[in-house]
C-alpha cells in the first residue's frame, strides 16, 4: 500500500481514515455475518403474499435476540424498527409496516446485527409469489453486479475498480446505478469510512489493503437513477417510480484477495425466481 498509515491508539488507519484490523479480528466478523446471513436465509420462508412487512420484522428481531445479538437499526438515528424492508420501486430504508405484500412484490430486507460488538451486515432480494419478468431480470442484474464489484476486491487495486466494475456491467444491461447511497465501512461501529461508490473510474479512489472491511451493496434501478426520501426522512423512493433491487455483502481484505462474511450458509442468497 502507497499510503502512510496513522494510528489512533490500537487502531491503525491509512491516509484517507480506513480503518485496517488485525488478522484475529476477521474471526468476530466471520460470526457476525453468519449470523446476519442466517437470519436472511430464515426469513425467506415467510415471504409470500398477504403477509405484513411488520411480520417479518418481528420474526427477524425474535431471531436476532435469540442468538444473542443486537438488531443495529433499532433505534438508529430513530429508525423504528428492527430490519428494512424495502418493496418494488422502494431503493432502500424502507420502514416495516402494516402493508401486505401481494402476488409479484420484489423486496429487498436488509439485516444488521451486533454480536459481540462486531456488526454483519447484508441484504437481499425476494419475491412475494411470482415476479414480473422485467423484476426477475433486474434482481439478477442486481446480483451479477453485486458479485463482479466483489470479483474486484483485492490488495492493490482502488475502490473505483469496484464502482466501475459494477456500473459498466448494469448500464450495459441498460438499467442506472442509484448515486444517493452506497456501501461503507464497517467492523466494531455501524458505518464508518470509507464511502464504498457504486460507479466510478478504475484507478481512482484508495487502495485496497488487507483488513480492510466493508460493505459493497449496489442499488439497480430499471428506470433512471435518481431518488427521494419520502416525510418519514427514511424511506427511499426511484423518482420516477421504477423499480430498484439491492443485494449486499459484508467484506474483508485479505493478502490475497477477499473474504466474504455474508455468505448464506444453506446457498440461499440469490433467490430462485
């Protein structure tokens, strides 16, 4: 890494303030993702029309507890609720409600969880019933952007290889890269350095360096990329009310390369549409 690295205590972080961790710190990581990756593979069973988002929430916060750990979003900045449920044409934070879900809903449920002060965190998409062909498509294109972004995680090359493997392969699919948010940083706080862009140019931003941890979790869109924040000042909306899907992945770099904390431990990340 061509960075100087300045420490803050124990804590070592580059130029830019990414923060790098320890070999041994990868193990608290290892089982908080598990954790966040099976309560995403639990809940899947439940989805299906005329169930409430609000129901799904429950069942996630019960799991979450129940294994010993802490649901971040609850309480957040005053987010209400303990997952994000975030239906069709809904980007991202969307709040868990009364709402029914009908037949050919697309959601993305995004979990969180705190396990021994590590937070995992990762998000998927499903499908209330059967989905319309052009929302089976874009939760595919959603998912092979997902993984290309990831295949660009290693030391040496820059946070701009990943945006830019992301964004060439979703606008070659003609759908838009949402600019508004993106991944972050992460490990013993909530979000933390760096910003993790979706799009950009290869070569720019900072290098990669092993103990580095972050998201990647690329936001689609079938429409143009712009959104807006609805009264409750979470939920994000496509403007033109097209349809969004995200998946997201919680990632370390390794010597050689990355590992994956958000795996799903029955194979069920990508859904069977």
């Amino acid at each position: 890494m061509d960075e100087p690295v300045r420490t803050h205590g124990a804590e070592k972080r580059t130029r830019e303030g990414i923060r790098l961790y320890d070999p041994a710190d990868f193990d608290g990581m290892r089982a908080a993702g598990r954790l966040a990756a099976e309560c995403l593979d639990l809940i899947g069973q439940y989805i299906q029309p005329g169930v409430r988002t609000e129901e799904l929430d429950e069942i996630c916060h019960d799991f979450i507890l129940a294994n010993g750990a802490t649901p971040a979003p609850l309480g957040y900045r005053g987010f209400p609720k303990s997952i994000c449920t975030s239906i069709n044409h809904v980007v991202c934070h969307g709040i868990p409600g009364p709402k029914a879900l009908k037949d050919g809903d697309v959601l993305n449920i995004d979990v969180t969880v705190i396990l021994d002060g590590w937070y995992g965190d990762s998000s998927r998409m499903y499908a209330a019933g059967t989905p319309s062909r052009k929302a089976a498509r874009l939760i595919e294109v959603t998912h092979e952007s997902l993984m290309l972004g990831i295949a660009e995680v290693r030391p040496g090359n820059h946070f701009g290889d990943i945006g830019a493997a992301i964004q060439t392969y979703a606008e070659s699919e003609r759908c838009s890269v949402v600019r508004d948010f993106c991944g972050h940083g992460l490990g013993r706080v909530f979000h933390d350095a760096p910003n993790v862009l979706h799009y950009g140019r290869r070569g720019e931003g900072a290098e990669l360096a092993p103990g580095m941890f972050f998201t990647i979790e690329p936001m689609i869109n079938l429409g143009a990329p712009q959104t807006k924040t609805l009264a409750d000042n979470w939920t994000a909306v496509t403007r033109d009310r097209s349809l969004s899907a995200q998946f997201e992945h919680s990632i370390g770099v390794t010597e050689e390369g990355c590992e994956i904390f958000t795996l799903s431990p029955k194979g069920l990340f990508f859904p069977k549409l």
